[in-house]
C-alpha cells in the first residue's frame, strides 16, 4: 500500500516529520487563498514541485476544494460553475499523476465535533461528538432529497471526465454519520446510502475513502464493511482510524486503545490486495503539541504512523 501524510501545501514542521518517519507520498490539501487559481497548471506545478524537493510525491487530493464543493454540495447558483472548475482540474491531475480525490457530501455544516477536549489515555485529549451538545445552526437547511440530487448532478457532470483522465472519486462517509444535524440533513451515514450512492452514476472511477472510524460510529461492522468494498473493488482510500461509541455519542481514540482490532483490518486489506493509499487520520493531541488542531497534531500523528507502520511489518504487508 501506498503509506501519506495530510499535509498543507506550504512547507511545515510536519513535512519535515513525515520525511523522517519513512514518509515518502502526500495527501495535499491545495491552497484556498485568492492568488491560487485551481484550474491553472503552472500554480498546480509549484505545490507540486514544492512537494517534490522534500521528497514527498502527491498522491490525492483531499479535500476537493471547499470554495468549490461546498456550492456543488448545496446546489446553489454557483454550483455549475464551480463543476466546470473542478472539472478543468482533471487533465492537470492526470498530467502530475495525482490519480485519487477524497470527496465528501457533506452540505452546509462539515465534518462537525462538539468537543476537541475530550480525556483519553493519559490525559492526552481527542474530538468527541454528542448530540446532545449540538447547538443548531440557525438559517440552514437542506433535505435529504436534495442533497441526493445534488449528488446524482455532480457525479453525472463529472464521473465521465473522471473517467477520461483516469481519475478516481473516493467519496468519505459524512462525519458525524447522523441523518440530521439541526435542519442540515446528512444523507452518506450508512453503508447502504454509501453504495446507493456509487449506484447513482455507476462507474469504475467512483468508489469509497474506506474511514473506518466514520463506519466504526455507523454502528456497521467493519471488518464486513471492508470486505464489502474490497469485494466490490471500490476502496480507492483509507482513513485509519478508530472511535470508542456511536452515532450521536462517540470519541476517536489512539490506534491501539479503541474497540478495533486495528492489525485485522490491515489483514482484510492485505488478502484481497489493496495496494492504494492510507493515512493515518483524527490522532490524539499528546503532552507539548501546539504545532496544528485537533486532530492533526504532530506527535499523536507520529505515534500512529509508527504504530501503522509495525503492524505492516508484522503482517509482510509491502508498502512504500
């Protein structure tokens, strides 16, 4: 398999740690500022070859950019015209060999916690999501309906050009996995709505970002989750991750002290061949960190890449 880091498009302290745990491709998120025009090649080639004189090959792209999906996700008047963007993305991704994009439907309110505080071992602290503390966000509403409207038009405008590029779309569950979110509904929240969703627009270029935790808080079984998707030759991508609880009440947790036997799904992985990208995702904040938010600090993120990386060795598993 193919091992990343997530990393932001300018040079940091995590750069340099990813280097020096042994990691050699990138999971870039692209500048969202004004200067940064999505559809240009040349500013595309100096993130690109940013990446490449710190020895880090860009692998996906994730997320798809918010200044364009989040119109696409609501299906307001911008949507058209940020499809037509993304969709002139495509060539300049095939040319640099950037062949997998992690997307999200999530509409109107994004991945959501409602405490980045929360004790785990040691008193290190991770995000945890409670219903119960969600405060509504007042103005916003959307319906499932539409958000699977909304979706079915963006698959069909872009699965096609996805296709003649030779690019995947790895769509992510949404996160929390609750229908509804005040008046925001949320419609990827199971694996039957996620292979729904695949069945929108059937393609080979259109499957799954394999997020485990986000699956683990559905309340599916995982490990027939990923055999599902393998079976089904859709998993493009993998989240490695875990939560302790469900649905309206759940915490991630360090790799090694949730409910998953994390060194059986990397197994499952393994027997049916998965050879794409992984990264490790919602690490613990641990003593000193202060260098990015929850979630993404450097030493919870140094801890699970090592740890992810034992268990490869343990199992024979190739990656590079």
């Amino acid at each position: 398999m193919i091992l990343t880091d997530y990393l932001l498009s300018t040079p940091d302290i995590q750069w340099e740690m990813a280097r020096q745990v042994g990691v050699s491709h990138a999971t870039v998120r692209l500048p969202e500022t004004e200067d940064f025009d999505f559809t240009s090649r040349a500013h595309w080639q100096t993130v690109y070859e940013r990446f490449l004189r710190h020895g880090l090959k860009p692998t996906v792209i994730e997320p798809l950019p918010n200044a364009l999906h989040e119109h696409i996700k609501a299906g307001d008047d911008k949507r058209d015209a940020c499809i037509e963007k993304f969709i002139r993305m495509l060539p300049i991704m095939e040319a640099l060999d950037i062949r997998t994009v992690c997307t999200n439907f999530m509409a109107l309110i994004g991945w959501y916690r409602t405490s980045t505080v929360y004790p785990e071992r040691g008193g290190a602290t991770v995000t945890a999501f409670d219903m119960e503390e969600f405060t509504g966000k007042e103005g916003l509403a959307i319906s499932q309906q539409q958000l699977w409207d909304n979706l079915e038009y963006f698959l069909r405008a872009v699965m096609p050009e996805a296709e003649k590029h030779g690019i995947r779309i790895a769509l992510h569950p949404d996160d929390p996995p609750v229908p509804q979110l005040g008046k925001v509904s949320r419609i990827l929240v199971s694996r039957e709505n996620i292979i729904k969703a695949l069945n929108l627009v059937p393609s080979p270029n259109l499957g799954v970002t394999l997020c485990q935790g986000s699956y683990l808080a559905m309340g599916e079984d995982i490990y027939d989750t990923i055999e599902c998707f393998l079976k089904m030759d859709k998993v493009f991508f993998i989240h490695f991750r875990d939560v302790a609880g469900k649905g309206e009440h759940f915490h991630e947790t360090f790799h090694d002290n949730g409910p998953t036997d994390m060194a059986r799904t990397l197994e499952i992985y393994r027997r049916y061949g998965y050879h794409g990208p992984i990264r490790v995702d919602h690490v613990p904040t641990m003593a000193g960190d202060k260098d990015g938010k929850a979630g993404y600090q450097t030493t919870g993120r140094l801890f699970a890449i090592g740890y992810l990386k034992g268990m490869l060795d343990a199992l024979g598993y190739p990656y590079i």
